[in-house]
C-alpha cells in the first residue's frame, strides 16, 4: 500500500470498504506527509510512553505514532473504519483500535487497563465538533495523562490558547489554564485534509499541571489577597503561617517576582504556587 498521506490511497482503501467521509464525524483526514511526525514528535511520542488517540480515521497518525511510542490505543467511533485499520495498521503490533465514542468511555479506568504505570499523552486529529467537551473532559476527570496534543479548528485553539486577563479569555480558556498550561504549537491549513474543512487548524499542546489541589489552590489565592497592599511573599507568609526564607524559594519556582502583589498575578501564578507548595521538601 502506497503512504496514508496519498489522497488516492485513502480513497482506494475507504472505496474499497465501502465507506464515504462523514461530515458530521468530522472526518477530515490529514494528507500534508509532515503533520504527523511534527505532531507526533512534539506531543511527546517516544521510548517508553504510552499514546491514546481518539479518532485515528484511516490510520495516518496512529501508524506515525506507533513508530514512536511503546504502545498506541486508538478509540474510533465510526465502526466502518474498523475494517480499514485492520488493513492500513496491520504491520504495527503495538496499536490496539477500541470502538466506542470518546465522550462515553470510561477513559481513566481505559487508561489504567491499557497501559498501567506507563506515562501516557494524548495525541490526536479532534473532530472539532467533539473539541471542548473532550477537552474538558479529559482535564476535568484528572487523567493520569502527562500532556495532550490536539489539532483543532483554529479559532478554537486560539480561544483555548488565550489565557485569563486577555481580550479573547473564555471560559474553556480560563478553565485550561486551571488544568494545564496551554501552548499553541503550529498551525495547519485547510488544503493540509482530505475533504479540506472549510477553516485552519492548529495543533495546540496542553501540558497537564501536577494538580495542586483545589482547596490548596483556593488558599493560595485568598492567602494571596488577604493583605493585598503587602507583597504576596508578607501576605502569604503570614496567612499560611510559612516562614518566609521557605516561600521565597517556592515563589523563584514559579517565576513570581519578590516584590509582587496578588492583583499582578496571573491563574497560572496562583497555580504555580500552589503546585510548589505541595511539591516534596516545600
Ligand atoms: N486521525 C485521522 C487523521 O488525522 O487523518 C482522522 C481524524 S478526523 C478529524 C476525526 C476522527 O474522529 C474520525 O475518524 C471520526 O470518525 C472520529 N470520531 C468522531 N467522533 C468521535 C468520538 N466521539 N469518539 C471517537 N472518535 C470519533
């Protein structure tokens, strides 16, 4: 079989088993050859790690990132494409494909099933109409995951991307960068999929935070704003009742200056902190 990235390869094999691209799927099939090792490589694909995907489609990044990772898992929720990777996969025996609907699985108990302790990201091509709810689902539920890889629509991967206290905040944005810090990676054209989508995409990286708790988040912040004319360092230091030759370090950490004070700080700040303050010997 010819490269996956072949649009008369993709239509030969879908022809063949009798499947046509759905649009509600949001089935868009990448055929620009250098999408995948780029987003593989930067979603973290390598020795010892573990990929889910959801959505492989034909099987052009699940084969890129089964040449990379230890193992790939792969949820697809049109079962017509099963028989297509069956055939497009055949050579690569570290994929598993499940059939199911992303949203519906239990993906934590999925992922402790299919790869144990191993680390594990998240690298996949969204059907965009799926983007914010799987997104969110796959921080709110606090997955064992070390960072996940998206494309989305590029719109959207702007608004995720956009941070608290910018013009295009949103709510998904101020919520990811509670969950992650969010970076977005390198954009894709319309002309980049088979059928071409009708806008850009962009693949966006969110690296998860090891999650400070919430309620040590939450007294971060009021420890913060307590005594909002002094120095985060005084105000927190006294609200915590941490000496402050202990914060210091913790506040350097999360590159918050000495001298700043709690209406300069941003989520990820409060977050940083918190993250520190949790982490061994703080
Ligand atoms: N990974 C392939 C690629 O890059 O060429 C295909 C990406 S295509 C944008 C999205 C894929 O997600 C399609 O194969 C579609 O059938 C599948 N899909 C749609 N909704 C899904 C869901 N709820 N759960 C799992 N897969 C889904």
């Amino acid at each position: 079989m010819g490269p996956l990235t072949s649009p008369s390869v993709i239509r030969e094999v879908m022809e063949r088993h009798g499947v046509t691209f759905t649009k509600a799927l949001g089935q868009n099939f990448l055929i620009n050859p250098s999408v995948c090792p780029r987003m593989a490589r930067l979603g973290g694909a390598g020795p010892g790690v573990g990929v889910l995907e959801i959505g492989p489609g034909a099987g052009v990044l699940t084969a890129q990132l089964a040449q990379m990772a230890d193992r790939v898992v792969a949820v697809e929720l049109d079962g017509r494409l099963l028989p297509v990777l069956a055939e497009t996969l055949a050579e690569y025996e570290n994929i598993k494909v499940i059939h199911g609907d992303a949203l519906k699985l239990d993906l934590g108990r999925l992922l402790r099933e299919e790869f144990g302790a191993m680390p594990v990201v998240v690298c996949a091509n969204l059907p965009y109409y799926i983007t914010s709810p799987l997104v969110m689902a796959l921080l709110e539920q606090r997955l064992p995951v070390e960072s996940v890889t998206v494309m989305v629509q590029k719109e959207a991967a702007q608004r995720i991307c956009a941070g608290p206290g910018t013009r295009q905040a949103s709510a998904l944005g101020v919520a990811v960068a509670y969950y992650s810090a969010p970076k977005l990676l390198f954009s894709v054209s319309r002309g980049s999929f088979l059928p071409a989508p009708e806008v850009d995409s962009a693949v966006i990286r969110l690296d998860i935070r090891k999650a400070p708790d919430e309620a040590r988040f939450f007294a971060v912040v009021r420890g913060a704003f307590q005594q909002r004319r002094k120095t985060v360092l005084n105000s927190l230091s006294a609200a915590l009742d941490i000496p402050k030759e202990a914060l210091g370090p913790v506040l350097a950490a999360a590159g918050v200056p000495q001298n700043a004070r709690a209406e300069a700080l941003s989520l990820e700040d409060f977050a940083a902190i918190a993250g520190g303050l949790g982490s061994p010997g703080a």
